[in-house]
C-alpha cells in the first residue's frame, strides 16, 4: 500500500492551499505506512512542515515527533497514525 499512500497524500498536497492543512492517517502501526510516507513527503515537498500534535493531545500518545502514534499493546485500543502537514504561505 506504500505507493498508493504516497499517491494520495502528494495529490492532497497539490490541492491544498498555502496555509492549508492536511492531515495524514492510517489504522496501522507499520513505519513503512506513516513515519515513512510522511517523511518521503516532507523531502519532496519542502513548502510542507509537520506540526507537532503536543499541545493538543495526551503525550502518551504522541511519538517523539508530536505525531499521534497508539498502538494496541500499550494503549489497550487499535493502533493508529496521524500526522499534520501545513503547506507554508
């Protein structure tokens, strides 16, 4: 699924408009589906940053990113990732 994520989330930044925001989520708990794509990303796109989520959510949480990271082990709920991208003005 690797490719087809990086396929949506670029087509979503294409249409976002500067100061826009978009948020990048998967019900997975693999790098190779978030951190990675995210970072892939962030590489080729460098009118994006991330956001940290840190002030907004629960730091047990949130990785060492500010990216919302649960997994069903530690958190006793489904594994999940969120990132927020915001395209600069």
């Amino acid at each position: 699924m690797n490719d087809l994520q990086c396929r949506l989330l670029c087509k979503a930044g294409e249409l976002v408009k500067p100061g826009g925001i978009v948020v990048y989520s998967t019900c997975s708990i693999e790098n190779e589906e978030n951190y990675a794509i995210v970072e892939k990303f962030l590489n080729e796109n460098s009118n994006f940053k991330l956001e940290s989520a840190k002030d907004k959510f629960p730091p047990e949480i949130l990785d060492e990113r500010g990216c919302i990271q649960t997994l069903p082990h530690r958190h006793k709920m489904d594994g999940a990732f969120a990132a927020k991208l915001v395209k600069e003005e």
